[in-house]
C-alpha cells in the first residue's frame, strides 16, 4: 500500500478516540444510575446501551480510516466506496441484530438501556460536530499540480 495519508485522517482519529473516551464516561455513568435505579441488571443493561450507542457510529468512521490506507493508488476510488458502503452495509445489519438478540435478553432493564444508548449516541454526534468544526482542513487539501516544465 501506499504511505501517502489523507489530510481527513487525523480528523477521523481525534473523532474516534474522542467518541470512544465520551462512550466510556456515559457508560460509567449509565452503570452507576442503573446500579443505583435498578441493581445489577440496570448498571449491565446501560453499559450495553452505551456500548451500542457508541460503537455502531464509530464503525464508519473506522471503515472510512480503512478505506484511505488505499490512498494514491488507481484503485482508490472502487476499494474506498466499496469498504465504506459495505461497511454501512455491514452495520446495518448487526445493528438489527444485536437489537433483536438484546430485546429476547430476559434481565435486560429496558429503560435504562434506552436512555444509555441515546445518551451516548447524541455523544457521539455531538463529539462529531465539534472535531468537525475545530479542526482546520483546506479547500483544496489532498490535490497536487502538475510539474510545470520551466524551460518552456
């Protein structure tokens, strides 16, 4: 592969690891609400509820830093939009998954795992927007002139 990296790659790491370390705080603070609402069951079930909430968003941009390892290559372009959408692809579907196999789980404190799974997907929207809006990326930050030839 090629060691050339995209100028949107460390914006897509700060955006992971900032949603990732945002998933671990509302986990904790889902697993003590839930320990204190519910026992055991509601600290397992808002674990799991931020576990899902930050997970599945974080794939995508996962797959996208996949993806740009490809990058200068001829084959960029098909390589890119096929992991990426496979990617989506993929998600999709354990996202129903792990939906239907969690709402059969019998100790499962539904309300808990719901607010949990909303608390940090809206942290991780909003981790998203701010990475986006502070980091600074040019217009123009990936493309290269062509040599002009100077003894013409």
């Amino acid at each position: 592969m090629n060691q050339k990296t995209l100028s949107s790659t460390p914006i897509l790491r700060a955006a992971l690891t900032w949603g990732l370390i945002v998933g671990a705080v509302v986990a904790v603070v889902a697993a003590v609400a839930g320990a204190v609402v519910a026992g055991p069951e509601g600290a397992w079930s808002g674990v799991i509820g931020a576990a899902v909430g930050v997970i599945f968003p974080a794939l995508t941009a996962l797959s996208i830093l996949i993806a740009n390892r490809w990058y200068g290559q001829d084959t960029f372009l098909p390589i890119y939009f096929g992991i990426v959408m496979g990617g989506w692809v993929v998600k999709f579907a354990l996202v129903l998954v792990a939906l239907l196999v969690i709402s059969r789980i019998e100790w499962i404190v539904s309300p808990m795992f719901f607010f949990a799974l909303v608390a940090a997907a809206i942290g991780a929207i909003t981790v998203d927007l701010v990475v986006m809006a502070r980091m600074r990326l040019p217009h123009v930050s990936d493309t290269t002139l062509p040599e002009t030839n100077p003894e013409v």
